[in-house]
C-alpha cells in the first residue's frame, strides 16, 4: 500500500512514548495494602474499578481523578470508618505518581526524529491537561510535535474536532498509539489510518478484544515499526 | 482610539461569561462548618489557601485540586484524626460543585452574538479540561466562539502560545475578563489589548491591586461595555 497521502502522524503519549500504566498498577498495589485490614484484594480491586468507572464522565481521566476515585473507594470499603492517615497515604500516593519521571520508551526518540523530517506530528492524548502538558515538558520530545491535543476523551467526535482543527482529513491522517479502544477503532471509524503497538500492561477499561479487518490498520511491536510502514 | 486593526476577542469564562466563583466561597463555607469542632473559622481559611498555593504547581485549577486540598487541609487541622464521614463529605461537595448548571452572566449572549458579526471570538481559560469543556456545552456559547483555548496557567507565556496558534500579533488581540492579574497584565504587557470586568468576588489568589495606565486597558461593568468601546 502506498502512504504517500498521509500529512500529519499522530501520537497517543501515555504507553506509547513513555511508560504510564505501570505507574497506577503499583499505586493499585499499595492502596491494596492500604485497605488489607478491611477487605481481600479482589473486593478492593472490584469495588476500585466500579467507583472509577462511575466518576468517569465526572472526573474523567488522570491523577487526580484516580486519588478521588480510590479515597472514595477506601470510605465504601470501610464504611465510612476510613482512618484519617490511610486518607493522607492515599493522597501521597497520587503526589507520588505526579512527581514520577517520564521514562521514553524504546527508539521513540530515534524514530520521532526522522519522522519529524517528512511528516508533521502532532501528539492526541486524553487525560489531565497540567500533567500531560508537564510529561511532555519532561520527555524533551515537545520539540518534535506540530501541535499538542490534549483531549477529554478520544471518541470519534473528539478525533473530528481535532482532524478540522488541523484543517486535515481523516484520509491524510495516521494515528499510532497502544489502545486499540482510543487510539485505532475511532480513527479506523473516520477513514484514516492506524498502527497498534501494545504496551505491557493496560488498563481493564481500555482492553478490548481486536480482530480488526482493515487494509488502513497496522501492528507493530515498537514504535520505530513505524518508519518501515510510511516510508515503504 | 482607533481599534479597527483588532481582529481577535479573547474572553475569560468563569465569572465572566457565567458565574463560578460563588460556588467555591459556598463550598469553603460549608467546609469551614464541617471542621467546625476541630479549628476556628480563620485557621481553616488560612490553612486551605496555604495548601491550595502549595498544590498550586501539581494539581492546577479547578475543582479536583480544591477537593483534594480540602482533604489535605482536614487532615492538617485535624491532625490526620479525620472522621471518614467528613472526608465523605468533602468528595460530595465537589461532585456537587461539578453538577452545578452554568448560568450565564448579564447581557453575555446578546453581546457575544453581536460581536461574533463583526470579529473572531476565542474563549481563553484556565482550569481543568474537562470541566470547562463541560460548562461551555452547558452554556449553550460554543456556537459563537471560533476557538476554544483552556490554558494550564494565564501567564505571559501561555498568552504567547495561545497567540501563535491564532497566527496572531498581541496587537491585533483584545481580551476580555474579571481578574486584572490573568485577563489583563499578561496580555498588556505583550502589548495587546483588555478590559476588566469585575466580578462580585475574586479569589484572593487573583486580587490584585491595580493602578494601571495604559491606553490599550479599559475598565467594563458589564461585558456588553465591551460593544461601544470595539465599535466606537
């Protein structure tokens, strides 16, 4: 297939140019201990989920929601018996994972840097604006990117908002990121083009099972996969 | 003063185009009752905003950050003894906060709708993403506004970005909005264009003293000020 048509790359951030997920899974493991007084794992681990699952549209998505979300989560599982100092270990857990270093994945600088030569990038990232503006601030890469669009969900209105702001369209679009549910089903949708690179460990919510059919859509194991699929 | 070669309007939203601010003073109130056995009134007030400025750089704006620094705050005046049920609480006051409708200030629609025939309107606001794209749904004034700008802080710098991405110079830009300290001195110093419109209350955090002289600042009471002073 030829990809000669496509203009702008665009980048999920969060697992796909630096880790992320493994930062909540081990916050998940301390705040089950947190609780291991009250309740097994697998009722914490549950009741965690239900409670993000109904603050999602309220909350949406990110640190700060994940902190409301678990102290939350801990008054149900204690009923209301929280003790104060497990609230203040929870809230240092989010402060934690706030601070955290941003670790870029694998050939992700190399391979920015000649996609930057032929083809505008722009990074499409749901989550929290401060913390995504400042991971992007951390990893150097801002310098690579076009455009930043941080957005508060990525379903197919949010791309199409995206895609007019960048007076493009989805034919000329190729989206690249670690969530088959974010990052490819809703660009694949528009008519655009798509590579998954999955990444060791993802979130129940944005696990779907794939079998996609689609001449636009690609699988690579890294991201430096990408350079062989336009340049070929 | 001629300002035909103004081709952009940029407005501030919380307690500019719709009320906010008296939400937060109703929730610290409520908050300062619900600590009321542990400290005076003034030493919670004082210890909120002392931790809400030591948050200021990790959580942002908006309101998951004030609940999770009321949080921190109850814990600090309770010597971590906080009850479970006030924790519980607090979360209710901010998911009350963030269900609250959006009502829009005096003569904001007839003066946006106006204005929106002869220049490009751009709401510019700082904040949590997801929570001002939700009060602008709300508001019914998406449809007037050309761009939508939420900016992590309303520094100088922030301005210059937003400015770029409009392919604009300051000087062909005026903003609009209730706080001197985030509307006006940043966008003044860049040597653009504001009116303040001043709103009933200010958070501490954004009252400044002014004394400003400059002929590119103009003082409104009501946004639709803003009318005469484009058109005369």
């Amino acid at each position: 297939m030829q990809l000669e048509h496509i203009k702008i790359l665009g980048f999920d951030a969060d697992d796909t140019l630096w880790n992320n997920e493994t930062f909540f899974r081990e916050a998940e493991a301390e705040f089950y201990n947190l609780l291991t007084d009250f309740a097994p794992k697998s009722v914490i681990e549950k009741t965690l989920f239900d409670t993000e699952m109904q603050n999602l549209e309220r909350y949406g998505y990110g640190i700060k929601s994940f902190v409301l979300s678990m102290t939350e989560t801990a008054l149900n599982i204690t009923k209301q018996e929280l003790p104060g100092h497990i609230t203040h270990e929870i809230l240092e857990l989010g402060k934690a994972m706030l601070a955290k270093p941003v670790k870029l994945l694998h050939e992700v600088e190399e391979t920015l840097g000649k996609l930057t030569e032929t083809h505008e990038l722009v990074v499409a990232t749901k989550g929290d604006l401060l913390d995504q503006q400042r991971k992007l601030r951390k990893s150097g890469l801002a310098k690579y990117f076009h455009h930043i669009e941080i957005m508060p969900d990525k379903q197919i209105t949010d791309y199409q908002t995206m895609l007019a702001r960048l007076n493009i369209s989805a034919q000329n679009f190729f989206m690249t990121g670690n969530s088959i549910k974010s990052d490819v089903l809703p660009v694949l949708e528009l008519g655009g083009y798509a590579m998954h690179v999955p990444y060791h460990t993802t979130w129940v919510y944005e696990d779907v099972h794939d079998d996609i059919q689609s001449p636009n859509f690609f699988r690579g194991k890294t991201l430096s996969d990408l350079l062989e699929i336009i340049e070929r």
